[in-house]
C-alpha cells in the first residue's frame, strides 16, 4: 500500500492575520480570540501604519483587521495604499471602528471594502466575520 502525504502541513494552509489598531487592549483581546480559534498560522499586531507596512512586506498577510481612526493615517487611506502597492497579492481587510457616520460609511463602499464590525463586538462576531471574509469554517 502506497500513501502519499501532501508537501503542505496544516499549518501551511492556514491564513495569516494582521490587526492594525493604536488600542493596544482592543489588539490584544482580538488577538487572543483568533489564536483560540486556531483557525490561523499566525496573527500579528501593529499599532500604527508604518509598522503595519513593514510587516505586510515583510510577511505574507491574508486578512488585516485595520481600526477607521489611527493616530497617523485613517484606515480606508492605509487599506488604498495597501491595494496600490500589493495589488499582485490577494489581501482581504475588515475595517473597525467604534463610530462611522455617512461620510465614513460612503468612502468605505467606493474602497470596496465590504466588511466591517462596529466595536464593540463580541468573540463569536469578530470570528464569524473573519470566517465570513475567508471563507472557512465557523468553528
């Protein structure tokens, strides 16, 4: 008998995360439930545009949970700049925030981001969200 083992391990397979917020508690907490999950090869934290930069250049990224309001650029700007400049990758993005009124929600759609989780918001919610974006399964 004859068994063939894939070249990819599970953990290969799996999506890589990266959450954008300036709250370092909010960052934490997100994070945490995402490792739980188990549903990700890894998830990392930046806590301002720049470094974010550096770590989706850095790393291969499928989905960024990016914050609307940040100190040195607000989310849509960082989310386009992402798009121009990683155009070739395949990035999928959540926008949160804690308020959005029309003008907000009006540049949201015209970035295409159809994804976003108003805060506050619960384990099952952000998770559902990202299984949602990812198309995997809601564990």
């Amino acid at each position: 008998m004859v068994v063939k083992l894939s070249s990819k391990s599970s953990a290969n397979e799996k999506p890589s995360v990266l959450i954008l917020d300036d709250e370092k508690k909010i960052c934490s907490v997100m994070k945490t439930f995402l490792i739980l999950s188990e549903l990700f090869k890894n998830v990392v934290v930046a806590h301002s545009v720049s470094m974010a930069l550096m770590k989706i250049g850095n790393e291969k990224i499928d989905l960024v949970i990016v914050d609307y309001n940040l100190p040195d650029k607000k989310g849509t700007d960082f989310i386009d700049t992402i798009k121009k400049t990683h155009s070739k990758n395949k990035i999928h993005f959540l926008l949160i925030s804690g308020y959005l009124n029309n003008k907000a929600l009006s540049e949201i759609i015209n970035l295409g981001v159809s994804q976003v989780l108003v805060k506050p918001f619960t384990r099952a919610m952000l998770i559902k969200k990202v299984c949602e974006i990812l198309k995997c399964p809601v564990p």
